[in-house]
C-alpha cells in the first residue's frame, strides 16, 4: 500500500492490483463506488445489476473481493448471491441504504466482511475494504491452521499402536473441534447387515463408543429391526448436508437416519463417503442437535483430508486385532467437568459452553485477533486465558488490561512506556504494558471504555505492529496477540461515534460471545458445587452440601450477575451455614444488589438507525452547528446541504440536538 499524493488514502501498487466486482442496479451509485475504487488503484473488473449478470461475471474473472447491494433487480437478492460468494471462497462486502432489521440480521448471518451505508464517503469505502481484505487473510490462515491441525492430529493416530475402537474415539476427539457433533457414525457401506459404530459426545471430553448392541438398548428396538431399516435406507454416495426440510425428506429415503435422530435429538447432519481402494465405500456421519451447523467450509476441510482418512481406516482395520497397549488416549475416563489442560477454572458441560471451549480450541494455534462477548459476570478473562494457555505463546507473558480503570491522563505511558524526563514526574525510563507483553497474550477487558484517542494508538500498534514509548524517538517492534472483551454493543458504539469503525473490524476477526449463566442453566450444579468447595477449604471447613430445596432455588434464580453473582451468593452461604447441609439460599440481598433490568441487548440496529445516532452524536458535539469550521459537515466529511437533508429525512428535530 502507498499514500495517494491528492486525498491522503492509502492506494494499491499496481503490480498487485486486488480485483474487484460491484453488483448494484443503480447506475450512478455503482459509478461512484467505481471512482473511488479506481482511484485508489484498485481494478474493477465489472459491474452487474443482477444475480445472474454477477455469477456471470464472476466465471470469466474470478475477483478478490465482491461489493454486493441487498437489494438487486430480478428475482433474487444479494443475500442469495451472498451464499453463493460464500461457498466459492470469494469475499464481499454489502452495501445498502433502506433496509429493516430483519433484512440485515438475514445478511449478517452470511458472514460478510464488511457493511458500508449509502450514501457513502471515499473514506469509509476504502477503510472498510482494507478491513475487508485484512479479515480475509486471517479467515484463510486460520482455515489453512485447522487443516494442518486436524491433519497432524490423525496422522498421529495412524503412526499410533491404537485399536480400532480406541483409534476412532480419538479421532472423534480431533475433528470435533473442526466438524463439531453429538453423535459420529462411521463404518463400511454394507448390504447385509448394520456393521456401523456411533460416538456419543457425553460432554467436553467424554465420548461413548456405541455399538450395535447398545444402539438396539437405547432405541429400543431388536437388532434385527434396526438391521431390516438398514437395509431400507438409501446410502448416500456423495458428500451432502442435511438440515430442516432435506432432513425430514431423508428421513423417508434413509429411516436409520431418522432412528438414530429420534433417539439422540439430531437437527442436522453431514454425510462424508470414502471411497477405499475404488472397491468398498467407508461413511462417516456427523450429527448434531442444533439447526444448519455444517457448512461448505465443513465439507472444504473433509474433502481436503480425505486420502489421509482413507489411511487412516485402512490402519485401523488392518490392526483391529492387535492386541497393543493404550498410548496417550484417555477419553473414557474424563471427568464429567472440564479439566483438560488449558481449561483450568472453566466450569460447564452445557452445549453453550461445549461450543465456546470448541471456538477457544479453533482460534488458540493462530495470532488471529480475538473479540470475547458478554455480559458482566460470565468469565470472559476466563476465556482469554484459556486461550493464551492453548496458543504456541503459552511460555510467554499474558499481560492483563482493564481499559476502564485507566486513568486517561497515563494511559500512554501505561500501555506504551516512557522516556526519562519525557513529561513532569518521569524520573525514570518505564516499561509499558504493549513491551512486558512481547512475545505473548495482550488482553484488553472492558475494550468499549477506551477513550478515542486511545483508540487510534491502539490501531496502529494491530496495523504497524510496533509502538513508542512517551518521549521516544523512533517506534519499537513488537510481537503480541491481541486478545479484548466487552459487555458493551460495539456495533452500537461505533453508531453513535463512540469507537473506531476500523479498530471494531480489526477486533472483530474472530469473535466468541459467552452465553450469561441464566442462558446455561444445567451448568449451575456443577459452579455451585466447586465455589463450595473452594471457598470450604479456604476457611478449613468440611463441605457442606446442598440441599434439593436450596438447589431448585439457585435453579430458579435467574443470576444478572450471572457467574460473579453465583461465586459470592455460595461464599455467603456456607458463612451462614452451620452444619453440614446448605438448607436454604438467601438471595433477597442479591435480588437488591441487582435489581431486575432487561438484559443488555447485543443486536444489531438497522443501518438507518446507526445513522441517525452518529449524526445525532456529532450534532451534539457541534452544539447542533451544521456547517463551517467545526461544524458537523466538516466532520462528517458531507456538504452542508447533504447533511441537512440527512437531517430531514432521519427526522432529527431541532429540540434533540
């Protein structure tokens, strides 16, 4: 990148022009977007008012990266070619003006990189595209590190002296983390009988080797019922996904698939045939409990293993009966709450949790940027620690931030460092946080307290990689991850001004939202019961227990301050208790502590919204002053007549400002 010599943005070199298409049915919008693009050096391979003219478009030149309308002429949207974009691997950002929520909360979930509202300024198209393109580098390094991970993970179990049935929990274990399930069924394609095996995922690292003969006890049903619907189904012979209406549909052409999601509660699946030494068909089965989990991006990372699963089953079977000792896999045996190595003082086998410990997992090996979600209370520097643990930086420091406690006047010197006599009182050199951190985990809590100014610094430390102590002269490489957490809508706070569009979307590579305690209900036993009992041996107590009244009352509660809350209720109990049974939990001084007020809401407004609020915020901060010298256009970036009527049309009244 390099700076353009008339309007200070950064533009492309021309040796590696990025590619790009607009797919927008106005003309003179997608015209103006063309400008600002070319300007900057990029290439416009095209422009298409359609789904079909843009997929049209898309086969001659393959682009980097799509700008994408919502709405389009003809009979589909841009939401449909954005599915599409998704499953070629080509990235793309929407671009919309009057669109409800519900339309947007549809786009979000395919995964854009990016959003920019008409009318749009050359600044925000070109900060978001660098973004854009800046996520999509981490998206594919991050895929390329799940698959060399997975693929480590069996080739170890290959060069394993494992048994067949251990060798497959293994396996079980390493691709849930990639191909997440609740029940696994693998094994040859066979006419005569049901030869297959299931794995049962029990909880976080406890799975369940389901045979024949326990499939027939749990679905009730005689071995030669299930054998005869066996053979009733139809065997898939390509790799397919099925979810809601395909699922009920495959249910009438494969009835063992509809028994086996009867029993275990499956909502969808993922079918991945094997063809080994061109003669025999191997399946493997992923199911799980939830709606529309798998993906292209699943069936990407399968089909890309598939030579070495085919070795994989061939060691397998061909050692099936060699009797070898057990190396290093323990599945059966884990304990039912989490104590794997790296999730130290997590506690919870819910499917919530089991989803976040499988993000944490995915994201620990990389130096991708973290953004940890939710509410006060639920553990989220639980989380970055995990993550630290888990990553390749373990050996190195974790240093931990709270951005609101910060004091504004030495928050550079804090994070930064400073020079001897670098301003009054600085009478030695100091070393800031970002330097302590070097070669390690930075974790930034409470990232929505940053002041702006911080902000623009933290920016060019994720940009540049490198910082400058108060006083300094020259900036210092440095080598951190960045890892930050909120209980604040960032979304919202970009909107209303409050924090940097460009820093969201740097921070935002890989989100992780941690479910508040009252959404993970069936956790709470086992959090109640380890806060007993590190809080009886703290005081050289036997541990009292709960009883089932005491217990259905912390059930029933519905915890705002949700784990913190939890911890200091249960301290408070065993100080009440006497003897050797918590018979009753005081909650009423909790109930007062935090009085009943709607969750933090962390959904999205429509973009029309957004743009009301930060028009509204900068309003405020001119004094309602439109045009002139620090007035709101200037900031804004617009001509005064614009913004005038932006204001008429977003009915800001004169008496709000």
């Amino acid at each position: 990148m390099k700076k353009s010599p008339d309007n200070g943005y950064e533009t492309v070199s021309s040796e590696f022009r990025k590619r790009i298409i607009i797919v927008e049915d106005q003309f003179i919008e997608a015209h103006d977007l063309q400008l600002i693009l070319e300007k900057a050096n990029y290439e416009v391979t095209g422009i298409a008012r359609s789904v079909e003219q843009a997929l049209e478009q898309i086969e001659i030149t393959r682009p980097d990266l799509v700008f994408l309308d919502i709405m389009l002429k003809g009979n589909r949207n841009g939401i449909e070619l954005a599915q599409i974009l998704k499953e070629k691997y080509i990235g793309f950002i929407f671009i919309s003006a009057n669109s409800s929520k519900s339309i947007l909360d549809q786009a979000k979930t395919t995964q854009p990189y990016g959003f920019i509202v008409k009318p749009f300024r050359d600044q925000d198209v070109l900060t978001t595209l660098e973004i854009a393109f800046y996520r999509q580098q981490y998206s594919l390094e991050s895929q390329l590190i799940q698959q060399f991970q997975l693929q480590a993970a069996i080739t170890e179990i290959i060069n394993s002296n494992l048994k067949k049935e251990e060798a497959l929990l293994a396996f079980a274990k390493a691709a849930q983390t990639f191909i997440p399930f609740d029940y696994l069924e693998t094994g040859f394609v066979t006419t005569a009988h049901y030869d297959n095996l299931g794995i049962v995922r029990r909880n976080l690292d406890q799975y369940q080797v389901i045979s024949l003969q326990k499939l027939s006890q749990i679905a009730e049903v005689s071995e030669k019922e299930i054998n005869e619907t066996y053979r009733k189904s139809k065997i898939d012979k390509k790799p397919i996904i099925y979810s809601e209406e395909a699922l009920i549909n495959n249910f009438q052409e494969a009835p063992i698939k509809a028994l086996i999601a009867h029993n275990f509660g499956i909502k969808s699946y993922l079918v991945f045939p094997i063809s080994i030494a061109t003669i025999q068909s191997y399946h493997f089965t992923f199911y799980s409990r939830n709606l529309n989990v798998y993906s292209q991006e699943h069936l990407r990372i399968l089909s890309s293993l598939e030579l070495l699963f085919s070795q994989f089953i061939a060691k397998i079977y061909s050692k099936e009966d060699v009797n070898l000792p057990l190396k290093k896999v323990e599945i059966k045996n884990a304990k039912p709450t989490n104590s794997e190595q790296g999730f130290e003082g997590i506690i919870g086998n819910s499917s919530q949790m089991n989803t976040v410990f499988n993000y944490i997992r995915k994201v620990s090996p990389s130096d991708t940027s973290v953004l940890v979600l939710g509410e006060s209370g639920t553990g989220k520097e639980k989380i970055a620690q995990s993550i630290h643990a888990l990553s390749p930086r373990k050996d190195k420091p974790l240093v931990i931030i709270n951005c609101g406690a910060i004091p504004e006047n030495l928050a550079e010197s804090l994070l930064f460092g400073h020079e001897k006599g670098s301003f009054t009182g600085a009478l030695d050199r100091r070393i800031g946080k970002f330097e302590l951190a070097d070669g390690g985990t930075i974790f930034l809590d409470e990232i929505g307290e940053m002041s702006l100014e911080l902000q623009v610094k933290l920016l060019r430390v994720l940009q540049e990689r490198e910082i400058e102590r108060v006083g300094g002269t020259s900036p210092m490489k440095i080598d951190v991850r960045i890892i930050a957490a909120t209980n604040k809508n960032l979304e919202e706070e970009v909107a209303a001004g409050r924090f940097r569009m460009d820093l969201y979307y740097r921070l935002h590579v890989f989100p992780i939202m941690v479910p508040p305690l009252k959404k993970r209900k069936e956790d709470i036993p086992d959090l109640a019961n380890h806060f007993i009992a590190v809080y009886s041996d703290k005081m050289g107590r036997k541990a009292p227990i709960l009883s089932d009244f005491a217990l259905q009352q912390i059930m029933n509660y519905n915890w705002p301050g949700n784990i913190r809350e939890l911890e200091h209720v249960m301290q408070r109990a065993i100080l009440l208790t006497d003897g050797n049974t918590i018979k009753e939990i005081e909650l009423s001084m909790s109930s007062k502590m935090h009085p009943e007020h709607p969750s933090e809401s962390f959904s999205i407004k429509t973009i029309l919204e957004n743009e009301r609020d930060y028009i509204l915020y900068i309003l405020k901060k001119c004094n309602g002053k439109i045009s002139g010298a620090g007035g709101a256009a200037e900031i804004l970036d617009i001509h005064p007549s614009t913004l005038n009527s932006k204001i008429k049309k977003l009915d800001i009244k004169k008496g709000i400002i």
